[in-house]
C-alpha cells in the first residue's frame, strides 16, 4: 500500500510560525462551518429576489450538503497526492470565489451551481485544519489543539443563524456570502506565508470505491433534505433515492473487502478500535448537537415570538459553554482518562436534553439560556477527550484519511438527527392536534362559550379559528418536547459504549518520525 504524505515535525516549527499556523486553519474552519447554517435564515429573503419558491429555496441549501458530503472522502488522497498547503490554498481560493459568485447571483440555477462548487471547495478545509493542528503540536500538547479545533467546529453552527439573521436584517441576503471574502483572503495569505508543504507520494486513486461512495452519500443526502418535503416513501424520488443509496452503499462495501489493490477507503482505519469508536460516538454528537441547533430556533420564533436577534442572543450562551469546557478539558487530558471525560460530557449534555424535555410556552428566557449553557458545556467536555483519544493510537501517516472520514461522521450524523427529529416533530405535532382536537366539543363544559375567552368562541367561524390555531401552537409545544425526549434517550443510551475507547499507549506519547 502506498503511503500518505509525511509531516513536518512538531519541533521544527518556531512557536510564532505555530501560532500563525494555527490561526490561519481555525480561520478556515470556522468559516467553513458557519457556512453550513449562516443561510437558513436567509432563505425567506432569498425566495422573492430570485423568484423561487419555497419548495425550490431549500436547494441553495441542499447542493451545499450533498457536494460537501462527496467531497470530504477525497481530502485524504488530494493531501497525499498533491500536498497538503497546494490543497489548502486551493480550496480555500475556490470557497472564497464562489463565496462571490453565492452573493452576485442573480437567478436560482446560478445560485445553486455556485453553492455546488462551494461545498465541494470547502469540504476539505475542516479534516485539513484538523490533520495540520495535529501535525503542528506534539503529542502532548494535542489534547489543547484539539479544544481549539474543536471550538471552531461546533461554535460555527450556533454563530451561523445568529450572524445570519443580523447580516440579512442590516443589509441584505448576498453579505451573508460576502463575508466569507476577508475571512478567505486572511487565510490564504497566512496559509500562503507560513505553511510548510507536505511530501507528495504516487497514490493511485481508487474511482470506482470513489464513485460508489460518492454516489452512496450523495443520493442519502437528498433522501435525508428532500425526504420529509416529498413525504417520504410516499414520493417516487425519495423511493429512488434510497434505493440508490443502498444499491451503491453495497457495491463500494463489497468492492473495499474483496479489492487486492488501494481501496478508496483505507482499510488500515479500520482495524483501530479507538478511531471506529471515535467515529461513532462524533457521528451521536453531530446529530445531538445540529439536531438541538435545528430545533431551537423555530420553537423560540415561531411558537414565543422570539425575533432572530432574540434567538441568537438567547442561544449563543450555548457557546460559551462550549468554549468553557474546551479549554477545561484541554488541561486536564491526561491526568484525567478520555473515555471518563467523554462519559461525563455526555451525562451533562443527556441532563440538559432532560431539562429541555420540561420546556412549556410559558418559560423564562433565563431557563433556555441555562439549559443552552449546560449542554454546551457537555458537549464541549465531550469533544476534546473524543478528539484526542480517536487519534491517538491512530499512525500520523493515515492523518490526512482519518480526519476525512471523522468530519464525514459528523456531518452525516448531523444530517440524519436534523432529518429525524423534524419528522418526528411534524408527525407527533399532528398526533397531538389530533388529541386536543377531540376534547374540544359541545359536550365539554369547559368548552362552552361562557367558559372559553370571546375571541375562542368556537361557534363562529373567527373563534374556531383562533382557537385552532392555539391548538396548533399547544400541539406543536408537545412534539418538540417529544423530540428533545428522544434526544435525551439516545445520548443517555451511548454512555455504556465509552468502554470501547482505550487510553493510549505510552509509546504514543512519544513524537512522532517523519516517516512513521
């Protein structure tokens, strides 16, 4: 098998070289992931100025997601077959042109073709900062890298509405691209300036695994945006999609375990239990985590009124929690074991999913910033000690394919969580509806006129439909409760599973040789 890029040691960098560096790359990926939610707020404005309706708005958002899906596998062979600062520099150019070409389009085909090309240029920027932070830092020091990285992956998408929602409302829909040009134009001098290249080696590219992968991702990322606007199975496209995931899930799985050649998928990574467990605990935390993100927001503004700069105040505290325990678990890796850390944050985030599972109509702004506080703590305690505990035992030559497949994880892990709790909330928002509905009849005496406020006197048709609409706003209450319940279970329920993580063995905390 052909080997991947070599590092640059960790010695061989001046401490201001390694401060530039690391800016430089946690720049890129806080820009990258601010990306993936600093839109959707947007996308109500968008519709009028480019004539789409709501149906068709959500592809701006979609070709994102699919083409960013497809193009994190590849990071690892680019990397290795073109050098990882080539690769950076190129994609962070790409990210920031398309950036423009997002702001200045002028139709919906134009705007999604460049959201296109943007996903598939900044698929690459988060498993590179994540490769080239642990290459930078020694051993001992990547528990800290990792809180840093760590803070621009999951503070992006908390950021993103809140941005988002201040820039359209200050300007207009295209600065929310727009901002990515400075933000782009730091990084890729700092990159430009201060990386060191990496070794480039003759890997061969494996492009059938790559197309049946691609395909495989590509066609679960439509079913999983596109399913619940086309009513699942119930829609020819979504019955085709699946299938097509499945159908080519299922060559590239056949074709990774019987090709005597390079697989596209390393097959070395999976013989490290630390990483596969890594990689499955990341994937629960991206949908805990994107899944509370994607649910919070409509509750506060469509069901208490909240405007969007209120709900990015009351949720950004979140963040804050996050930071917080970051850099708490960045100093204390080590003396404290990772698999003990990551089973507290996941305690402390099932507790906060439990209090969320007690929110009512009539709560107090305090309690959802508490509530936020907390989890973002717990998730913060959980990612470090993940982070440094999957790459620990893993050789720094599969770096560039294992930081790949761990961004992938998330990511698709987000996808799924977002796509199951909205479905449950708009299933179970019918259910209840449904059940409130029944006890509302001429039979019910605390439904008579005389009992009801005027303006829900379900007699005349103006009261009916006051009434209906609290109804709905009540049953709506009950299934984000519902939802914040199931996410309570599931995070409850991987606690066990933390046994899998290893600590690792003292030979790794040794640096590192070029050609290890």
């Amino acid at each position: 098998m052909v080997r991947s890029t070599a590092p640059e040691p960790a010695a061989a960098l001046s401490p201001r070289v390694r401060h530039f560096v690391t800016a430089s790359v946690m720049l890129a990926t806080v820009m990258q992931v601010l990306d993936s939610t600093i839109a959707n707020v947007a996308l109500p404005h968008m519709e009028g100025s480019l004539s789409a309706t709501q149906d068709q708005i959500t592809w701006v958002l979609t070709s994102y997601i699919v083409a960013a899906a497809i193009g994190t596998p590849l990071t690892g062979w680019f990397a290795a077959r073109f050098g990882r600062k080539r690769l950076f520099l190129l994609s962070v150019a790409g990210f920031t042109a398309t950036s423009i070409v997002c702001g200045a389009s002028t139709s919906l085909a134009e705007i999604v073709a460049a959201r296109l090309l943007q996903g598939l240029f900044g698929a690459s920027l988060v498993p590179l900062s994540q490769a080239v932070m642990l290459d930078i830092n020694p051993p001992e020091k990547h528990a800290r890298a990792m809180a840093v990285w760590g803070m621009g992956v999951t503070i992006g998408p908390i950021l993103g509405p809140t941005l988002g929602g201040w820039l359209t409302d200050s300007y207009n829909w295209r600065w929310v691209f727009y901002v990515n040009v400075p933000l782009g134009a730091v990084v890729f001098i700092g990159i430009l300036f201060f990386m060191t290249e990496t070794r480039v080696s003759a890997r061969k590219l494996d492009l059938f695994g790559f197309a049946t992968l691609s395909v495989a991702l590509g066609a679960l990322q439509l079913f999983l945006d596109r399913g619940e606007i086309q009513d699942w199975f119930d829609s020819v496209e979504i019955r085709i999609e699946s299938m097509t995931a499945l159908i080519a899930f299922a060559f590239f799985l056949v074709h990774t375990l019987t090709v005597q050649t390079t697989s596209f998928f390393n097959r070395e990574l999976a013989r490290d239990r630390n990483f596969i467990a890594g990689c499955c605990f990341y994937f629960v935390m991206g949908a805990v985590l994107y899944a509370t993100r994607a649910l919070l927001p409509p509750l506060l503004q469509d069901l208490m009124q909240y405007s969007v700069v209120g709900t990015g105040l009351a949720t950004a505290p979140a963040g804050a929690g996050t930071m917080i325990a970051m850099m708490l678990a960045g100093r204390i890796v080590g003396p404290v074991q990772p698999r003990q850390l990551v089973a507290v944050g996941f305690g402390v985030a099932a507790l906060s999913l439990w209090q969320m599972s007690n929110y009512n109509l009539d709560m107090s702004e305090r309690y959802v910033i508490t509530t936020g506080l907390l989890q973002g703590f717990g998730l913060g305690l959980i990612s470090v000690p993940l982070t440094t505990a999957t790459f620990s035992t893993l050789a720094p030559r599969l770096r560039g394919d294992g930081t790949s497949i761990y961004s992938l994880c998330r990511n698709m892990g987000s996808s799924i969580g977002i796509s199951f709790v909205q479905t449950e909330l708009t299933r179970n928002t019918q259910i209840a509806h449904s059940s409130l509905t029944e006890h509302i009849n001429a039979y019910n005496p605390l439904a008579q006129p005389d009992v009801l406020p005027a303006p829900w006197n379900f007699h005349v048709p103006s009261g009916l439909a006051a009434l209906n609409e609290e109804v709905t706003r009540q049953a709506s209450m009950i299934a984000y409760v519902d939802d914040f319940k199931l996410l309570f279970v599931l995070t409850l329920a991987v606690i066990p599973f933390v046994l899998f993580l290893k600590t690792a063995p003292a030979a790794a905390a040794k640096p590192a040789l070029p050609d290890e």
